[in-house]
C-alpha cells in the first residue's frame, strides 16, 4: 500500500466490488463467445466421440492434458502467496492473496474438468472412484485434486468473513440475490475477538496443511509421467522440476492479474510499484530456478544422449519442435529474468509483459513435455499412419482448451464483480499498523 | 517393281506378325493354367477326407483359384459316384468327406481312383484330374526294454483277403506338441523294410507331458504317390508330469504395486490411508472450527436482540 494513511471508509470505498465498466462488459461477453465455442466443441466430441480430436494411438494426450497440467501448475500460486508468505509473516503481500486464491481455485477447478473432458466415456467418471486402483498415480492425483480443491476454497473463504461483514453494511445498489448470498455467506460474523482468534488459528492451520498438499498435487501429476519408462518422461528429478514451474507460472499469473485489476479498478493505491518491485524478485528467483531444472532436465540426457533419447531430444533441439521449444526456454525464463533482473524492469507495465511471456512460455512448455514424448514411442508399430506421427490439435481440441481458459478467466472475473479482490478488513488493519 | 513387292512382303510379314500375337493373345485369355492336386488323408484309420488345391497360372505366377466349384467322384465321373460338390477358399482349397453311401464301393476294392471336374466359366473351361490311391494302413506299437524306449510302425495294404506289408514307404515319427511335430530320434524320416516295419528309438528324455506325464505319439506317412497321407497317434506315459503355473507362480497373486485394485501392498495402503484420514481430519476440524464461528455470531445475535428488547 502507498504510504499515505487512508481512512478505513475511503479503503472500503476504494475495494468495494464495482460493476463491469464497458471495457468489463466486452470482456466478459469475449469469455462468455469462447466458452460456449467450447461447450459446442465438447458437445461434438460427446455426439462423435474422441476421434474428433487429432488424438490417435500414439499421441493419447494431446492438449488436454498439456492444459490440464498448466492448471495445476497455475494453482500453486495460492499456496506460495496466501500459505508461504503468511507463514513468513511477510505483510506486504496481503492485497495479492485474494488474487492468488482465486486464481488458484478457478485453475483447480478447470484442471479436473479438463481431465474429464479428455476422457472418451465421461459417464464412466465415478469407475475412477469405484475400481481405482491405489497403486495408480493417477488415483493419487484425483484424491489429491479433490483435497487440494476444499483447501483452497477453505483459504479463500476464511479470510473473507470479514470482508462479508463490509458488504452486507455497504450492499446498497447490490442486487437482491446478491445481498441474500452474502448475508447467508457471512451474517454470523460479528467480528468478535473470540470469532477472530478461531479464524487466525484457522487460517494458520490451513496455510500450514495447503503447503504439502500443494507440492503433493504437483508432484504427483509429475509421477503420472516419471513413473513411465518413456523418453523424455524417465526422470527422477520430474517432481522438482514441476514444482518449481508451477511456482513460476503461478507467480506470473498473480503479476498479470495484478496489472488488470490495478488498472481495471484503479488500485494504485492497494496494488503499488513496491508490490511489482517484489513480485518482480520472486518471478526472477523462480525462473532461475526453473531454468536450472530445465538445465538439468535436458542437458544430463543430451549429455549421454541414449539410443531412446537421441530422436526426442534432436526433435526439441533442431527438429519438428525446435521453433516451440526455444519459445517456451526464452520468451517463458530467459527474457522475462533479463527484464525484471534490472528494477526498470520491474515497474508495473515491463511486469505485466513478463508476466504474459511467462504464462504463454509456460503453456507451451506443458504441450512439449506432453506431446514430443508420445510421438516416440519404445515399440514403434510396424506401417504406422502417417496421422499416428505428427499431432496437431483439431479445432475441437482448440475451441475446448481455450474454452476452458476463457472459464477460468471468467469465474476469476465473476468473482471480482462479486467480492473484493482485494481483502478490505486486512488492508484496514494493516493501514491502521503502519499508521 | 521390285521396290514394290518388297514393299507388299514386308506388309504381308507385318500382318501375320499382328495376326498371330492377337491369336496368342485370345488364347492366353481363354485358357489359362490351371492345376489341381488331389491329397488324400488317413487318421488313425478311420477317419479319411480329401484335401484339393487348385491354383491357376496369372502371368508368370502361380495363384490360388478362389471360389472355383468343383466336383469330386470316386472311381468314376457318374452322379452316383460323386462324392461331394465344394467350393475352394481363399486360399484355392477345399475339403470333402467320403460320404457314407460310398462306402461299399470304397470297401469293394484295393485301389481307388479321386475325380475332380471342375466347373467351366466364362473364363476356364471345364477340367478333369485324377489321382489314384491305394488303401493302406499304418499301425503304431511301443516297447520299453532295459530302459529303452521304442517306437514300432507298420505300413500295410490289402492283399487277397489280409493285409500285406508294404516296403519303402516313408514314414516320420514324432511326439505332437503345440507348436508341430518334434522328432523323437536323430532321422528325419525311416523307411519301411519288407516286413513294412520302422523302429526308432525315443530319445526324448524329460520332455514336459500333460497333467498325468501324458505324450501324445504320432506316426505319418507324408503325400506318399501310392498311398496318400497317414497318420496315427498314440499316448504313452513317457514324458515329465506337468505342473500348471497359475497366477500365484508369477506372483500376482502377492501384494504388489502391479496386482490387481485389491492386492495393494499393506505398506502404501498403510502411508495414503493415514494421509488422506490426516487431510481429510484437518478439513473436519476446519468445518467444526466454522460452525463454531457461526454459533458464536448467532450467539451474539441472540444477546444483542435481547439487550434490545
């Protein structure tokens, strides 16, 4: 927050929930197109089944599953900024762990719809359940997922109470309904030191049990590939490497969403250039990070360059998927550290950038860890398709992922319209601390 | 003039040189080759059918003759001698049973002759193959004398009211398995002697058996020009008692990350069990910490309203 005391009526004010500007409206009208293309283009896949997509028996997961693993990625950043800096007891991030929690819920939900979605027969969803079998890593996902899902909505709802107290005094212009589901959200909240002291507790039980469950849901979705013997998969290292981008993605989704609300609901007050300048730190430290897993994750096989290895690791270095993979190396960790490694880099709108190619680079990056590998198989077959060879999502695959980005997006912009994205009780309390 | 009836031989040479490859060219369209072989086959002396490939002549190549009708006769091209009316297969083969309303005839004589007619089409005129069998039989006997093992064989034919010995005939001896036939001896093949027996010596020791150490021994004669085919089996309690290997030989009836849904190991059942009641015990305890915020606020309310009041 910027120096210059305010009072607690002007932050209420200032972080009430406002209503979609023009700018707003187009917005959510493009999210709303996109995610009904693709309800049409799931609804198609439903009627003709898979072989709408261009998955065949090589490539089985295609970009489903390379979104599905950029969601959980994303996720993460609920527990880095709300768990691991409250933990820390670093203040500075209070205005960002509503942005951090409800990116990370929205990515969570998506990222199990996105899973059902990849399945040919999804009326057969609950057999995961009924003859799962605990020995799969996939079992350990969808058991993690679910946990991981209650945590974080816990997260987010905790911290709310007193913000619901603000709206339920301040719902004048709120539509009716609204007003209903805030008071049946939050009217036993009176505030009281009592009330207080369990929600505190609460709140530290929760960030301490988010934090493992966290790094469980990413390592987890690793082993689904480490535990198979396959190029480019066979790593004991996948689980460290998937954390530490999902740390990265995450914080640069919180620094895109960061810019938007600060310039859609004029929080220049709440969300400063000291914010960028230390989100900017984090996102530096992190890619580093990530680029040294990435060293290790490549280099070592390319190093030794084993018969299995050498057509998956010369198809990224110099082949079919060269372009793609010195995108997601560059435009996701190298130029995002050469910018914010100098502090002009990292003012509010380089931020914004670097933080795009982050999440862009990281897109793609999913799609190469996914893709090139099942396009080499150990045990070739024999006369193999020309179409078994080479992936390219079809349009359904397309309008579907990006129907399911649009429907993060929305559910993180719906819930902006609704609740502050900002925590007003915490913002006044931490105003009132400095002051 | 000269010039002129150079001229008119060289066109007179031209037009028979057409004339004759278009007369080639209709023959080679009208008739093509064909080949028909007739094998006949005896089991265990009882059992007989006939096996008929056919196989026609495209270009250069031999080719198997799909869906060609055929009809088969014993001894002669009669209706009431025929055996059976077939249709050849993918593969130009057809088989065919002797039916049982010839069976006086075949038991009336030693020698026996197969007709196969085949249809005319529009492409292949109708042919005729014969081929000439004579009866025999094959009989398998065994002995096992000072810890040798041996196979007796005897090929015989109809003589004047009994069975006689037939000398030279070929015959393979072998013990049936899955995958073919394995010889029991170091010879490929023993020739009949004149009393029309082979021995050989089994030399198959711990060859694995049925359930009870069954083998099943087996004698033939292979497409022999007089004779034909036969065959005999028999079981002889020579080879090693078989175990079956079930599921639990391999283990997968063990615990194991591998097994089935229910056969997880006790120890990873043990570590996610704890850890989801762990999680799932600190989701229970948040719920009731937020009813019991709740209660407080309703408390509150309660007071404050009667304050009020």
């Amino acid at each position: 927050m910027s120096d210059l005391a305010l009072s607690p009526e002007k932050i209420t004010a200032d972080l009430l929930p406002q209503k979609f500007s023009k700018r707003g409206m187009i917005w959510t009208g493009i999210l709303i197109i996109i995610c009904i293309a693709g309800a049409y283009a799931y609804f198609r896949q439903l009627k003709e089944g898979l072989i709408v997509t261009n998955m065949r028996d090589y490539v089985s997961w295609g970009i489903y599953i390379s979104n599905f693993v950029f969601f959980v990625a994303i996720s993460l950043v609920g527990s880095l900024i709300t768990a691991v800096l409250r933990l820390a007891n670093v203040h500075w991030s209070t205005p960002l762990t509503r942005i951090a929690e409800i990116i990370a819920v929205s990515a969570i939900v998506f990222a199990s719809i996105i899973i059902v979605v990849d399945m040919g027969r999804p009326e057969r969803f609950l057999n995961l359940f009924i003859h799962g079998r605990l020995q799969s890593p996939i079992i350990w996902d969808v058991v993690v997922i679910g946990t991981y899902f209650f945590l974080s909505l816990l997260l987010l709802y905790f911290p709310l109470l007193p913000d619901l107290k603000i709206l339920i005094k301040n719902n004048n212009g709120s539509p009716k309904w609204l007003q209903r589901s805030y008071r049946f959200l939050g009217s036993f909240w009176k505030g009281s030191k009592e009330q207080f002291k369990i929600s505190n507790k609460a709140i530290t039980i929760l960030c301490v049990t988010i934090i493992p469950v966290a790094f469980a849901i990413h390592t987890v979705t690793s082993w689904l590939f480490a535990t198979t013997y396959r190029p480019g998969w066979d790593s004991t290292n996948f689980g460290a490497y998937f954390i530490s981008g999902a740390f990265l993605v995450g914080a640069g989704a919180v620094v895109v969403a960061m810019y938007v609300f600060r310039k859609a609901y004029h929080l220049e007050k709440y969300i400063t250039e000291f914010h960028f300048e230390k989100m900017g730190r984090i996102v530096v430290m992190l890619a580093f990070l990530y680029l040294y897993f990435n060293i290790n994750e490549y280099l070592i096989p390319a190093f030794k360059m084993k018969k299995p290895e050498e057509s998956h690791l010369t198809n990224l270095f110099a082949g079919e998927f060269a372009p793609l993979f010195w995108f997601a190396i560059f435009i996701g960790m190298i130029i995002p550290i050469i910018i914010m490694l100098f502090r002009r880099g990292r003012r509010p709108l380089p931020m914004f950038i670097a933080g795009i190619m982050v999440v862009v680079g990281a897109w793609f990056k999913r799609y190469l860890i996914v893709t090139p590998t099942l396009l080499h198989p150990f045990l070739p077959m024999s006369n193999v398709p020309v179409s078994f060879r080479h992936y390219f999502p079809s349009w359904e695959e397309w309008a579907i992922a990006m129907g399911s980005l649009a429907g993060a997006l929305l559910v993180i912009t719906f819930f902006a319209r609704v609740f502050p994205i900002i925590p007003i009780h915490e913002t006044i309390v931490e105003d009132e601390r400095h002051a | 003039m000269k010039d002129m009836r150079k001229i008119k031989i060289l066109v007179l040479f031209f037009c028979l040189l057409i004339a004759s490859y278009d007369i080639a060219a209709q023959n080679d369209s009208t008739k093509p080759e064909l080949s028909v072989t007739i094998h006949h086959f005896v089991i265990n002396n009882s059992f007989q059918y006939l096996l008929v490939e056919t196989k026609t002549k495209v270009g250069n190549k031999w080719q198997p003759l799909k869906r060609q009708v055929l009809q088969l006769y014993l001894d002669s091209n009669k209706p009431e001698n025929l055996i059976t009316k077939v249709m050849t297969d993918s593969d130009g083969k057809a088989k065919a049973l002797i039916p049982s309303g010839l069976k006086s005839l075949w038991d009336a004589y030693a020698i026996h002759k197969f007709i196969v007619v085949t249809e005319g089409t529009s492409k292949e005129e109708e042919t005729i193959t014969e081929s000439e069998i004579t009866k025999a039989k094959i009989l398998i006997d065994t002995s096992n004398l000072d810890s040798t093992r041996t196979v007796n064989v005897r090929v015989m034919r109809p003589g004047n009211d009994t069975w006689v010995p037939l000398k030279d005939v070929d015959v393979k001896i072998g013990v049936r398995r899955l995958g073919g036939d394995l010889k029991i001896g170091d010879e490929e093949t023993y020739t009949t002697d004149s009393l029309g027996e082979v021995s050989a010596e089994f030399k198959l020791d711990n060859l694995p058996g049925d359930t009870k150490g069954n083998l099943i021994l087996i004698a033939k004669v292979e497409d022999n020009d007089q004779i034909g085919s036969l065959s005999i089996d028999k079981i002889v309690p020579w080879g090693k008692i078989y175990k079956p290997i079930g599921a639990s030989d391999f283990g997968f009836g063990d615990r194991s990350l591998w097994a089935a849904r229910g056969k997880a190991p006790i120890w990873l059942m043990m570590m996610a069990y704890s850890i989801i009641a762990g999680v799932c015990g600190v989701i229970l305890y948040l719920i009731f910490r937020m009813i019991k915020i709740r209660k407080l606020g309703r408390k509150e309310i309660y007071i404050s309203a009667a304050v009020n009041v």
